[in-house]
C-alpha cells in the first residue's frame, strides 16, 4: 500500500504537476504523509523537550544577570578599601583616575601626605594639591585615611623622601617633623580622624640611613602627641608594618613606648604582605597580633597595604613572576576575602599603575587596577582586576558581622578557603576558592559538595566576581539539613564563588 502510495504520486508529479487537479492531488498527499511524519516524531521530541526541561530546573545554572555596580556615595560602610598611594612623590595622576574613585565602590582611600612636597621652603606649607585629592575623594563618597611620611631633605636630618630611605633624626628635622603634623592635623581635623604614622620603618634598607627601631618609635611619640594636641579624638594607626612576624621590631616598639609614652595611644596597627599565594601569611599575622596585645588588647589590625602586579618584571613585590591580568584579578579577589574573612579591615594596594623614579627603585608598578600610560599618567583602561574588586565592593558594600559559630564540611580533592557573613538582615554571604595553588591563568572548574552549618537561605544564588555573572542554584543540588544546607556538585575554581541570598544582589 505504501509502496503503491508513493507510485501513484511520483507518477502523478511525473506526468503533470502543474494541473489544477494533479496540484490538488498532489498536495492532499504530500499532507497526508507530512502529517504521518510528524506524528511519528511528535512522541520523542515531547520527552526530550520533558527531559530538557527538567534538566534545566533541576541540574542548570541559569543566569539571573550580572552585578550591578554600587558606588561609594551609595555604601554607608564597608571593610573593602583602596589604596591611592605615591601621590605625594606625584608618580601618579589623581585627576587622570579620580572619575574611576567612587564608582569602584571603595568607602576609603590611603593616602600619603607628602611633608617634602607640602613644605619647600622651611616653615610654609602648601596643602593646595592635598587639598584638592581629600576634598574630591570625600565628594565621592570615599573617606580618607592619611599616612604622615615621607622626610624632608631641607632639614639636616629630615630623613629620606621615598621608601626605606631613613627616618627625621636630628632635633631640627624632628621639631620640624611636629610643627608640620600640627599644621596637617588643623588643617583637615574636620574631614579626616584617622592618621597612619610612617610606611615601613622596619623596612632593613633604613638600617643603611641609620634608622631603627628607637627611630621609629621616637618619631611616633612625638607625632602622637603633636596629633592628640589638636585632634585629641583622633585614631591612630602604627607601625605599617612590612616584616609582619618581626617580633623583635614588634617588641622593641612597644617598649619604648612603654617608657616614653602610652601603649594605649595605639589604635590600630597595619599590616603588608606580598605572597605569590594571596592565601598565605597569616601564620605571621598571628604571631603580630599575639606580640602587640601583650602590650594593649584593644588594638585593631588592618590589612593597610597588599597588592598583585599585572605583568612580570614589576618594580617592587612580586616582580619575579609571570603573573597577568586575569591571575592578578583573582589574587586581589582571594587576598581581599582571605582578610575580611578572618575580621581584619582591607586596603588593596593600588588603584592606579604609577612609574618609579627615585634612585633605588626605577620603572612601572604594575600592581595598580588600573592601566597607564606610562609618559603622561592617563588611563588607559581599567583592568578586570578593576571589575572584579567592584563587584566586590557591591557585594560587601554593607554592615556585615562574621559567623563567628560558622562550620562547613567539603568533599573534594582540593583544599578550600571558606568564610561567612551575615547581613543586619540575617541574610548570609559566604565564599569559597581553591587555595592551596597562585592563582592560574587558566579557570579549570570543578564540582564540590559543602556542608554549611549555622545558615538559613531563602532563595540562594551563586556568584562570580570575576565575570559578575550572578546565576540560579539548581533545587536539586540543594538540600537543608540539620542546623545548615548542603550543596551538591556546585563548582569551584582557584577564584573565590558566593553563595548569597538573592535580594541581597542588585542585577542589572
């Protein structure tokens, strides 16, 4: 039948397709076997479509959007912060990256106050250009914070004008030294409380310039003092400290202290650290915090500078390795995490390239956020590792506390970092990364499954700093258990992953 059916019109389209009545025909039965097809395949294309379907709830990540970056006149608080150092050496240019400032999402910036730069000529200073970065920064929405350094080389003494160049020691230089913290304290008392003394004294190059740690701790209480006569609220941050497990720098500070001053006077104490894993180092942070609250248990701890370079060959830390643009996003992104993980505020260090040119140091830094042109300081283009931080920022761009009872369990083969928060709303952040490698140029994802104790999700999310990509977790990889959830076969990478509630991210 069926071979006669197909006779029948072949010969019918062989004789005469064009008649009215061949084309009649012809259609009746090209209908007639059409719809047969289609019945035959209509079964198998339902259960796939079925199948899909229920794959897509139960097994996809779907994409909800990306992050919508918030800037910093829209966050109230937040421990994420940004560096915008060597200004006062002018190896950079505020006003070519200032437009990048707020919308970043950074709520302070790290600034160094330049005394060889606010003062030429013996007892005037110039606070003009100073002026202008506090003033903008803080329109912005982005608080500063200022270190008091570097020397002054009119004053016999006054120590050097850049990085482990030596202290102000002599009397001249050091009387000098006070009339000019005054003169910066009065000047912004009313924009800015918060004053870091010196960058790195312990750095071993001030040992060349005569510079130890009696220098320091000399040079501190006079500026404490000289700060407190006009600011007597003001915090006061010490140290900024590079060699973090120096005990003996630690110790020697305090008891000079001890001797000439208050170890109460210590506020906070900054911390550095530039290790190929953003992951390590803080064996050494503990040992810091351990020695300075013998002396004074109520001292804060941040991380005041850290940061990963783009390229190799970068002058400063870190310069022997091959890192990129895309390894340095997810060491900024790990090392930022690492840090406010463990209740410790955070400053990446920095949010422009800028170009050495003192005599121990020559050429690009390339630890900046943002790339430059290295004859005129404009920015070229901001770096993912300028995308990532921001959404970052967005993410942790509110009053969080840490899940001090926080527990989890991982099955998986590689070793993980894992820290939690909850909003004042109760709504949880945690984040997770593969740490135990330098972070790679490639992404190789792989599946975990984790145990969260001591968090209550609603509607959870999973989120990628790196790309923003905010995306569904799949129900049947989640599953509530016991004081806690557990997710299933959920990726991860050597770049931190959020697991958050869904309202707690701004799409766009």
């Amino acid at each position: 039948m069926q071979n006669n059916g197909k006779t029948k019109e072949a010969s019918i389209g062989w004789k005469n397709c064009n008649s009215p009545e061949n084309r009649s025909f012809n259609s009746q039965i090209t209908m007639k076997y059409q719809n047969r097809d289609i019945k035959r395949l209509i079964l198998p294309v339902l259960i796939l479509f079925i199948l899909v379907s229920w794959n897509s709830d139960e097994e996809v990540f779907k994409r909800l959007g990306k992050i919508k970056p918030k800037p910093a006149l829209e966050i109230e608080t937040s421990d994420l912060w940004i560096g915008g150092e060597v200004l006062d050496r002018d190896l950079c240019d505020y006003d070519a990256y200032k437009e990048y400032l707020g919308e970043l999402g950074a709520k302070k910036i790290r600034l160094q106050s330049g005394w060889a730069k606010t003062e030429k000529e013996k007892g005037v200073y110039d606070f003009t250009w100073l002026d202008h970065i506090v003033n903008d920064a803080i329109s912005r929405g982005v608080q500063p914070w200022i270190q008091l350094s570097y020397g002054n080389l009119i004053y016999e003494g006054g120590g050097g004008v850049s990085l482990s160049a030596g202290l102000p020691h002599s009397e001249e230089a050091l009387n000098a030294w006070v009339n000019y913290t005054k003169a910066i304290v009065e000047r912004y008392k009313d924009r800015v409380n918060e004053w870091e003394i010196w960058n790195e004294a312990d750095h071993k190059n001030n040992l060349e310039f005569g510079s130890d740690v009696n220098t320091y701790a000399r040079l501190f209480v006079k500026t404490v003092k000289a700060i407190k006569s006009i600011q007597p609220d003001a915090k006061i941050v010490a140290l900024s400290i590079a060699g973090v497990g120096n005990s003996e720098f630690v110790d020697g500070f305090f008891q000079y202290l001890q001797k000439h001053g208050d170890v109460n006077w210590v506020d906070v104490i900054t911390f550095h650290g530039y290790p190929r894993n953003p992951d390590h180092g803080f064996d050494a942070v503990n040992k810091l915090v351990a020695t300075s609250t013998k002396y004074n248990p109520n001292i804060e701890f941040w991380q005041g500078e850290t940061g990963c370079p783009s390229t190799f060959g970068s002058t400063g830390a870190l310069r022997g390795y091959h890192w990129t643009e895309h390894t340095q996003a997810k060491w900024d992104l790990r090392r930022a995490l690492a840090h406010i993980g463990r209740g410790y505020k955070f400053s990446l260090f920095l949010i422009s390239e800028f170009v050495y040119n003192d005599a121990q140091r020559k050429g690009l830094n390339s630890k900046g956020i943002l790339k430059i042109d290295e004859e005129d300081f404009s920015i070229e283009y901001a770096k993912p590792a300028y995308y990532a931080y921001q959404n970052l920022c967005s993410v942790f761009g509110r009053e969080l506390k840490l899940l001090n009872d926080f527990g989890f369990k991982a099955e998986t083969d590689s070793s993980l970092s894992v820290f939690g928060w909850k909003s004042i709303e109760g709504k949880p952040i945690v984040a997770y990364w593969k740490k135990n490698r330098i972070p790679t140029n490639e992404d190789t994802f792989f599946d975990i499954n984790i145990d969260i104790k001591s968090v209550e999700f609603n509607n959870p999310v999973l989120v990628d700093p790196i790309s923003g990509e905010v995306k569904s977790i799949p129900k049947g990889k989640i599953r509530k258990e016991n004081n806690g959830f557990v997710f299933e076969k959920i990726p991860a990478y050597d770049s931190p992953l959020l697991i958050t509630e869904k309202e707690l991210i701004e799409n766009k």
